[in-house]
C-alpha cells in the first residue's frame, strides 16, 4: 500500500509539473499572441517590410521685391523591377528589344543595343527587382523615361521605381548667400534657412519599402504612402536691387585695397528692416565669396566710430557743450605711461569738441572723456550711458550666430582707472559687431528711437498669409531729443568738412563717421587695419542707414574715409539713382544762404551789402550805423543789422566771405589759417574770447 501511494505521489508530481509547463506555454503564447500582438508583428516584418521618410519640398524664400532666393528642384532616382509580379514573360520579351534601343540611345550610350538586351534578359534571370536606369534625373528627363518601351506600359508591368529626392538652389548664388543660409543634413541648418526651419521644412510623407534577400530596400506597389506636405514660403525684407548694389561696390572695394574680407548693410531708418546684407570673404585663389556672416557674428573693437557714443553720453550728462574747446596738442597725448596718437598729425592744437570729433581726433575725445569720468572716478556712469543707447545688447536679428558684445563695468577685473576710460572712448577695450553698430546709428538718425534689425516680412501657407512679423521698438528714445540733434549736427558736419568730406556729393547728402581701427595693436610691428564708415542718407530726412566695413586692407590706404568711405557713397549715390523713394529727395535745394531772390543771414561790409540788394531790385529795410552788417529774412523784404564787432574781443566771423573774415581777423593781429573754400563756416577760437594775437583757422565750406 505504501508502495502504491509512493507511485501515486509520483506520479501526481510529474502531472503537476507537466500541467504547470503546459500553463506557462498557453499564458506565453497567450501574451505573445494577443497582449504583443502588435510589438512582435512590427518586429517580424521589419525584416521584410518598413515605412520610411519621404522627404518633403521645402517652402521658397522670396525677397522684398518678389525674386525667388532659394527654392528645392525636384531629382529622381529611376530604377525597374524587372520581376513585378505583373510583368509576365509575354510583355517582357514583347518590349525589350525596344527597350535596349532607347536606353542605348537615351542613357547607356556607349553600349551596343545588342549587349543592353542581353543584360536586361540576364538581369531579370537573375531576379533583378531594381535595375538603375539613371540618377539625379529631372523632371523633364524622367517624363521622357516614362514613355520608354515596356516602361510606358504602367507602373506594375512597366516596372518603372521612382525615387524623389530635391536640391536646394538658390538663383542669385552668391548674392546674400550666407544670409538666406543653409539646409544642411545632420547639421545645423545657418541663416533665414535655419532660423525658420519649422516653416519651411514641411512634414514628411511615408513610403513602404520591401526589403529583399540581398538587403536591398524597394518601394512596394501598393497605395500605402502619406503624401509629403510641402513646407511654408518666407518673404525676407532683401531687396535684390540694393543687395547687388552693395555686393558690387563691396567687392570693388575689396579688389581695390586687397582687403582680407568686407562687410556692407543698409537697413530701413524707420522700421529697421535689413535691406541688404553683403559678407565677402577672400578665396584661395583671390575670388571673394559669402562663406562667413561676419557682419551678425563678428564682435570687434570697433574704434573711431564708436566716439559718437562717447560724445553723447557727454551730451547726456551735461558735461560739456560741443563748443567747448580741447587741447588735442596736434594730435598726440599720454594716459598713463602709454602714448595715444590721433591718425595723423594736426595742425591745430585748441579746437572745438566739434572739430575734434570731426576730424577722429582720438587725443581730443580720449581727453574730454577721461576728464569728466575718470578723474571723478565716475567710469560706470560713463559705462551706464552707453547701456542706456543699448550698445550692449544683442539686436536680436532672427537667423543664429550673432555676436555678443562686450563692454565692460567699471568694478570688471580687467577695468583699468588710467587707460580704460581713454581706449573706450575711440572705440578700444570693447567689442560690438557691425550690425549692433549699425542699429545705434539708424537710432541716431530715427531721433533716438532705436528699431530691432529684421530679415522676415511674413510667412506664406499656398500663397496665404499666415503670419506677419512688424516693425519692433527696441528702445523708444536712447537719449534726450537735444542730444540726438547734436549728435545729427555732429555727423553731418563729418561729411563737410571733416573726414569725410572727400566723399560730399553734389546731389544729396548723407552724414555719417569714419573709422579706422588697428589690429593687433599689441603686436610690435603690426600694420593691420579695419576701415569702416556708417552713416545716413539723405541727411535731412533718412530713409536708410548703411554700414560699411573692410578689414585688413592691403594697398591704396587704410583710413576709413578712404577705403570703406567711397564704398559706402556708391551705395548711397546708386540707391538715390534707382529707388523711387529717394529719386525725389536726389537733388539738393538751395539753401537760404544761396537764393538769390532773398538772401538770409549774409554777413559783411554794411555798404557792400546795400549795393548789391539795390542792384537786385530787392526790398530792404535799413537799421545799420557801424561798417559792418548782418542781412536777415523779413516779411517780403531783408533787414540789414549791424554786426557789432568789438575791437578787443575775438570777433565772430561765422557766415562772412573770406575777405571780408581775413580782413576784420587781421587788422586785429590775428594770424589766418584757412582750411576749405567758400564762406566762414566756423571758427577756431570761439567769438567773445580775449585777443592776444593768437593764430585761429577758419573752417570754409
């Protein structure tokens, strides 16, 4: 009995085991089944079938003016399968003859029609199901594959693979190239390309692909795709017309100074939209092409045209007038231990902060500024003003990459009480890219209102609005409305009869500041430069403003005024001489100073003037007694004043002819300078100032 329940016991083991086995097996089979149905469905045919990206056409880019900038051309990728289960044997042999004619014909040329039939009879033996007929064709090319024998007769007995692919191209090539950018594969996208990737890329489609027994991928014959949907095009603010104006007088520029790379922008005064936007970068080989947007991502020491934001934190803060004279000691000074020398030497020692800032004396603005913040030990205060024009914010322009300027605090480790306030001042010690220096000038000529730079008018879906990016505010007044008409006064007077005063145009006026910057100023020997000049036009009423910059140039000078200068006036003069907007404000209007028919503030000999007013038949009312006169605008008539002129005083020969100026000066044993042609313009020594036999220049113009 025992023994009988022993086996029993046994046996019920065994059965328990094997009915636990038999659970684990139907649960497994039950949750591989039902539970991971889809998981493990997935898995086993991804060895046999898959879906796969199709890439979609991105959205165009236009410009302004409408010119298509960057647009995907489709390429095709043809193939046959020479084994679709619709193509029998009986259309096969029907069309390959045929076939072989057009493809020795069409594609395979230098192949025999004889040797092309045998080798699709081979291939199809051989169970080819993608035999390459050719690729990268376009679409023309592929419309006439299409009508090929055996091919035409459909995409299941024909056999006919395609394969869509698409090329970016842009049409104007290396106009604004670098920035409208990129589309880069497994990189990152550069320019308005990658900026506004989420709009132009598109959403994929989806293919079914077979893979075959050599692990060759094939588009399956069924009607499982999910079309691409092509992306959004993008309307930039470029207007062709001004980018190949700047691109060509930039690269004129370039040639003729043999300069390592150039830089030029115009942008809107009102709404800071980038008109154009010119990067030329020299080649192996001498060519210059768009490889680098130095004008977003360069930050620089940008020198002399940084001294307009010296002079008007000066103005801000009421320390000075720029009337105020300074000691520029012909241009040559010590801070410190270490000299400052102006560009060249002047012959001038006092002159006004005008005419310091006029000619970029660096000695004279380098003085005033360490003077009123330095030695008061008030270096932040100098360093606030400059936050407050936001020269140390980005622009914020939309595509990546742009620089970030640097300008110090006073309490920065690097901050020096000798030397720092002086560099500053002239454009040293700090960084701050071409379009950051543009931005604060077209603030300058909006009356301090200071616009975000943009690229992008808008977004289209199918020929549809669907976003409009407008005109920013940055900063709605960078300085008080009394600064920026000096500061305006101050770059006007630049192009008189300053720096740049090579430059005046007979036809329209612009203001703007030179710079010359050295490079690697703390090399022995160094001789490199970077010349720029920004500004505005036309100067009474901006419509765009414009930087210019040349780095490195190698022949026929350095100075701004002489190399980035005559670039940025063959813009202007070619942007006045095309754009509708400025055709109207092309030619200057006589000043009161030069209509003959009622002459305002004219200054000289009191009987002189009374004989030409009488010979001009022009009404004049008479309130003259001394020998000398002023003439000013009446109601229909010009009153004649006396000109007091006080005989132990420096008199005021502003507005006078030459003559009339030389005479008064030297009777009062004044030694004459001139500098210029036409009437006294200004003065060295301000009017009023004690006589003592001093020399003073005239400023004529």
């Amino acid at each position: 009995m025992s023994k009988k329940r022993e086996l029993l016991a046994r046996a019920y083991i065994i059965l328990g085991g094997i009915f636990l086995m038999a659970l684990i097996l139907i649960g497994g089979t039950a949750r591989i089944s039902v539970f991971e149905a889809d998981k493990w469905q997935a898995k086993g045919d991804s060895t046999k079938l898959k879906f796969v990206d199709i890439a979609p056409d991105r959205g165009n880019i236009y410009s302004a003016d409408g010119y298509l900038l960057a647009t995907s051309v489709p390429f095709f990728d043809v193939h046959m399968d020479l084994n679709s289960e619709a193509m029998t044997d009986r259309i096969f042999n029907e069309h390959v003859d045929s076939l072989a004619i057009y493809l020795s014909r069409h594609i395979f040329k230098k192949e025999s029609v004889s040797s092309l039939e045998r080798r699709l009879v081979r291939e199809r033996e051989a169970g080819n199901r993608y035999f390459l007929i050719e690729k990268n064709v376009t679409f023309d090319r592929l419309e006439q594959i299409r009508k090929f024998p055996l091919i035409r007769e459909g995409k299941y007995q024909g056999g006919l693979l395609v394969e869509r692919k698409s090329k970016r191209l842009k049409p104007f090539k290396n106009l604004a190239s670098r920035t409208i950018g990129l589309d880069r594969l497994n990189a990152q996208s550069v320019g308005i390309e990658g900026a506004f990737d989420s709009y132009l890329r598109g959403n994929a489609g989806k293919k079914l692909m077979q893979r075959l027994a050599n692990g060759l991928w094939i588009p399956v014959h069924d009607l499982s795709e999910i079309q691409p949907e092509r992306g959004m095009d993008i309307t930039t603010t470029l207007d062709m017309r001004t980018q190949d104006i700047c691109q060509t007088a930039l690269l004129r520029g370039l040639l003729n100074h043999d300069a390592d790379f150039g830089v030029a922008i115009v942008m809107e005064v009102k709404t800071g939209a980038v008109k154009a936007i010119a990067n030329l970068n020299r080649q192996q080989g001498g060519n210059y092409w768009e490889s680098f947007n130095h004008a977003i991502g360069d930050a620089t020491e940008p020198g002399s045209t940084f001294k307009l934001a010296s002079v008007m934190a000066l103005l801000e803060d009421g320390y000075i007038s720029v009337e105020d004279s300074v000691n520029i000691n012909h241009g040559r000074a010590y801070f410190g231990s270490n000299e400052m020398r102006d560009s060249e030497w002047h012959s001038e020692t006092n002159v006004t902060i005008r005419r310091a800032f006029e000619i970029s004396s660096n000695v004279g603005i380098a003085k005033v500024v360490d003077k009123m913040y330095g030695r008061s030990n008030k270096g932040q205060q100098y360093v606030d003003r400059l936050v407050q024009f936001g020269l140390r914010d980005k622009t914020g322009i939309e595509i990546e990459g742009e620089g970030t300027p640097e300008i110090r605090d006073a309490n920065h480790s690097k901050w020096s009480k000798v030397m720092s306030l002086p560099w500053m001042a002239h454009g040293y010690e700090l960084e701050i890219t071409p379009l950051q220096t543009l931005a604060f000038y077209n603030a300058v000529a909006n009356d301090g209102k200071k616009m975000k730079p943009f690229l992008v008018k808008n977004v289209l879906d199918g020929g549809r609005v669907i976003k409009t990016f407008e005109p920013q505010v940055q900063i709605k007044q960078i300085a008080s409305a009394a600064t920026i008409r000096e500061a305006q006064g101050l770059l006007e007077g630049v192009v008189l009869q300053g720096t740049g005063s090579a430059l005046r145009s007979k036809d329209f006026t612009f203001a703007g500041k030179t710079g010359t910057t050295k490079l690697e100023y703390w090399k022995e020997g160094s001789d490199k430069y970077q010349s720029s000049f920004v500004g505005y036009f036309p100067a009474e009423e901006p419509l765009y403003s414009c930087i210019v910059l040349i780095n490195n140039p190698r022949k026929n000078g350095y100075y701004g005024g002489t190399v980035a200068g005559p670039v940025f006036r063959e813009i202007a003069e070619k942007c006045m001489a095309t754009d509708e907007q400025l055709m109207a404000k092309a030619s200057i209007p006589l000043t009161e100073e030069e209509n003959p028919s009622l002459p305002s503030y004219e200054v000289g000999y009191a009987s002189d003037m009374i004989e030409v007013l009488k010979h001009l038949n022009i009404d004049f009312s008479k309130e003259v007694e001394g020998a000398w006169s002023i003439t000013l605008p009446g109601e229909g008539e010009v009153a004649v004043r006396d000109r007091t002129i006080d005989s132990h005083l420096v008199p005021n020969v502003v507005g006078m002819g030459l003559r009339d100026a030389v005479f008064i000066l030297e009777n009062r044993g004044m030694t004459v300078k001139i500098n210029g042609h036409g009437r006294v313009k200004e003065q060295s020594i301000k009017p009023g100032s004690k006589l003592q036999g001093q020399s003073i220049m005239l400023f004529l113009g």
